[in-house]
C-alpha cells in the first residue's frame, strides 16, 4: 500500500458496496489474516511503505482508504495482467477477500472476539534474505549533486572458489534517493583500478561498469525485495569475484546519504546457470527507434528479437521511466502460436518487478520476440514531471525514458517447463491465520488429499518429497503432528465423524491447507 495521501485519494473516488451474502467478518474472524498475508510484509515497523498495519488500531485508522484502494485493485500491488499469463507469488487479493474488507469497513469494522486474535507475523528487520552467505555494503556516499547521479561501487567477494547464487537482495540504505541499482559481478582488475583512482568513494560512471568483463546478474528498482531464482536455477559466481553496484541517485536529493546493502544466499554447485539480459531493448531491438516522444504527444515503440535456440525463461521484468503508460512483450513461434509473456496496461514507476513463471516457458528456436511500449507525453499524464510537457528522449535519468525487458534465460533442457516455481491458485497466506477458529482450506490446483471423505487413512498427492503435517479439528485446536509424503498414509481411524483441515508445510516452504472430512 504506497501512500496515504493515494490511498486518501482513492477513498474519494471509490464507492463502498456492501456486496449480497456478505458473512459480516470481523478483525479477528477473518480481516486480520487478509491484512497479515497481503500487506503487512511492506506495512511494518521496518518495512519499505510509509506506515504500519500490524494493529486492529493501525488499520482502523487507514480502513476507509484501505477499503478504496482494494477496490481499485491497486493495492497490494501487482501490476501485470493475469489475464494470459499467471506469475509465481502474485500478492493479489481474491474478489472475496476484497468483498470481506469493504463489508468490514461498512459495518463499523468490528473488532470480534479477543480469544480468536491470529498471532501477528513477526519482522526482526527489513531484510528479506535474514541469513545471507555474503553481506556486502557500500561506504556512506553523500550525494553532492543536484543532477542525476550515476556511481559505481566495488565489493570484492573473496570468495576463492566458484560460488552460485541462490538468493540476491539489494537492499537500500536511504530508499528515498535510490531511483535503481544494476548488480555485476566481475573477476577484473578494471573496476577496483577505477575506484582506486577516484578520491571519492566508488567511481563515477555512465551506462556499463567501465569493464568489458562485467556481467549482469540482477537489477533494483523501486519495489523490489529480495530476488530467488527458479528451482534448479542460479547465477554462477566465478572465483575472486567483485560485486559492482551501479547506484543511480536523481535529481534534487544533493546532500542525502545512502549506504546500500547487498545480501547474498549460496546454493549448490549443481544449479544452473542464468543468464539476466535485457533481450528487449532500446538500443538495438528497437525497429522505429529512436527512442524519442516528442512534448505533447503519445506514441508507441516497438521491439523485436530473432531467438535463435531452444531456450529456458525462467523470469522478467520490463522496465521504463514516468511518462510510460502501457508495456508488455510476447513470443511468436514458427508455427504462428503466440506465447503470451508479461503485459502491464497500466504502468506505474513505484512498482516494477521481476516477474517468475509459475512454471519455466520454453522460448523455441526460430521464434521471435516481439515488445511493446506506449508513452504520454501530454498534460493528460498525471505522472509527467513536466508541465508544460517537454521532449523527452533516451537516458538514464529519472525525467528520461528507457524500454527496457530484462529475461532470466538459460540454455532449455527437456523437462523444464514441468518444474513447479509456483502453482498456487492464490498468495500464500500466513500460518498464523490458522490458528484459530478462522481456519479454512486454501487453494492448491495441483495438491489434494484423497479419499476425502476417508475413514480411515488419507494420501497426499501433488507434492515432491517429504513434508510436516499437522492435523486441526474445526475450532483450530491441533489433533495430530507428523511427516508424510508421496505414498505415506496418515491414519485418521481415532477421529471422530466431522471436518477436519490438514495443514502441509512442504520442502519448499509452502503452508497449504486442505480440508478434509472423516465419515
């Protein structure tokens, strides 16, 4: 949830409905699991968004702008399409839980019974990745212009063996000043030399890292929190390598500090390389470049990539500046079949992602990649920074613009678009929303319990590998506690006839519920 004064905005723009068949929820029955699983990971004490909603009292105070801002389905957000293409996590309310929320607020938002308050959800800090292999931070740096700012700092690894990274986050020391952050790795001497070489802290550089061996392994923009890459999948890290961060402050923060953090998470030496490149771009895919939107007009660019071999898409993110309206990106194959990608209608700056397949899409050879951009450059566009409209052309500063799509491309193997990133038919809720009698089944297409009814053992089916069980009774209270997995039965002959809801934590660390009735 970005601002209060958006959210206050959208609270005098969007009409609250008491939608038919409404089952009166209350904060502890049912609001607080919403706000706990979908927002309460940016609106903490150390969170990125401006205020908190750990408390009934926290959420009261917002509730009239929270109700408008789900209606509008800006918040949580997610801004890219759903409607070709489903992505891995996608934090996206469901029209129940927005009709639970606007129902709550337009009956007084009561408050329920104290003995069914879920247990918040506990944030030690703002980091995502709590326990990196490799923490690395750049020296407090003081921003001395009033201009855009671009500055590249080193951070040698010391790792003496090659490393792959499972898990990599940027984290900002000073959020308000970082506009984005491109992350290299490098086992040259050039940029140390070159930092060496600068009497300020870092090196000053424009575009690249100065080095012709750097290579990109991810990318910061506003919004985006730690980065996992697909299971199976990681970035090598060869030996002796340094860390680049290009830091890109803008305009108008001249005297503001920051010392941002990179945080690092290994994983084994059998994962496979990713390679992060931006396949889509305005450099040299750009068919009716320049890129360049005249003041006071309204145009449209387009992108086109020749894909010459079976390849692996794992993830992507596209990337532009203010005055951009409208992005997406997709695949033509030989046969003509359109492989739908990533489409954003509605292009907001502040939330920019790097998007996961549930599953990894298969890029065949022959096929092309084809993007799509529109930009405003008219006083209608209430996120142009000029007024009255200028020209605005290619760069790097914030009132330029860009067309950028990075991928996360690897070399296709058979069998890769059958692994599971994310199937999920909904966000993964917290666990604490199950501890009371609020309990209830969530949705997991490819995971189910059978048979159901069953008297006396049930299987699960859909989940690799072993997982923890725990067994509730309707009011929530714990019945049984044990590990099962593919072909391993949990017996339920000592329950009584009635519902009951089996809880999965699986080795990926998902919690699914299912429910399931002993007859």
């Amino acid at each position: 949830m970005k601002s209060k004064s958006l959210l206050l905005a959208l609270t005098a723009t969007v009409i609250l409905q008491n939608p038919l068949g409404a089952h009166n929820p209350t904060w502890t029955d049912g609001i607080a699991c919403i706000i706990y699983s979908h927002c309460t990971s940016c609106h903490n004490e150390n969170g990125i968004a401006p205020f908190s909603l750990m408390t009934y009292d926290d959420v009261y105070q917002n509730r009239y702008s929270i109700a408008a801002s789900v209606q509008a389905k800006s918040m949580p957000p997610f801004p890219a399409s759903t409607r070709y293409r489903k992505y891995a996590h996608a934090n996206t309310l469901s029209e129940h839980e927005i009709d639970d929320i606007v129902d709550w607020v337009n009956n007084f938002a009561p408050f329920g019974s104290a003995s069914d308050i879920p247990t918040p959800p506990t944030y030690t800090s703002g980091y995502q990745l709590s326990d990196p292999d490799f923490i690395g931070q750049i020296p407090p740096y003081t921003v001395t212009s009033n201009s855009d700012v671009y500055r590249m700092f080193v951070i040698p690894v010391n790792n003496s063996v090659q490393q792959t990274i499972k898990s990599i986050e940027v984290y900002p020391g000073n959020r308000e000043i970082v506009h984005h952050a491109l992350v290299f790795q490098d086992t040259s001497t050039k940029p140390l030399t070159l930092d060496q070489n600068d009497p300020l802290p870092g090196y000053a550089a424009f575009g690249g890292t100065g080095s012709p061996s750097s290579k990109l392994l991810t990318v910061y923009t506003p919004g985006q929190g730690a980065f996992n890459f697909a299971p199976g999948f990681g970035a090598q890290m060869l030996p002796n390598t340094c860390i680049i961060l290009q830091m890109h402050y803008p305009g108008g923060v001249s005297g503001q500090v920051d010392s941002t953090q990179i945080r690092i998470k290994y994983g084994p030496s059998t994962l496979r390389d990713v390679n992060t490149i931006a396949a889509l771009n305005h450099h040299n895919t750009l068919t009716n470049g320049p890129l360049f939107i005249p003041a006071n007009t309204v145009k449209t660019f387009y992108n086109k990539q020749n894909n010459l071999i079976n390849r692996t898409l794992t993830g992507i993110m596209p990337h532009m500046h203010l005055i951009g309206t409208s992005i997406r990106a997709y695949c033509v194959t030989t046969t003509n079949d359109t492989i739908h990608l990533i489409d954003i209608p509605e292009w907001d700056f502040h939330w920019q992602y790097f998007y996961q397949f549930q599953k990894p899409i298969l890029i065949p050879a022959g096929s092309v990649l084809y993007g799509e951009a529109t930009y405003d450059n008219t006083d209608s566009n209430p996120h142009n920074p000029n007024n009255p409209p200028k020209d605005v052309s290619r760069g790097e500063g914030t009132e330029d613009e860009m067309f950028l799509i990075y991928m996360n491309l690897s070399n296709y193997q058979p069998g890769d678009t059958s692994i599971v990133i994310d199937t999920s038919g909904h966000y993964l809720h917290d666990a604490s929303c199950f501890q009371t009698s609020g309990i209830s089944e969530n949705s997991y297409e490819d995971i189910s319990v059978y048979p159901n009814p069953a008297s006396d053992k049930i299987f699960t089916q859909g989940i690799i590998g072993e997982c923890r069980f725990t067994l509730f009774d309707s009011e929530g209270k714990t019945i049984l506690t044990g590990n099962t997995g593919p072909n391993v039965p949990v017996d339920i002959r000592h329950l009584t006839t009635g519902t009951y809801y089996l809880q999965l934590r699986t080795p990926k660390q998902e919690v699914i519920y299912k429910k399931i009735i002993r007859n």
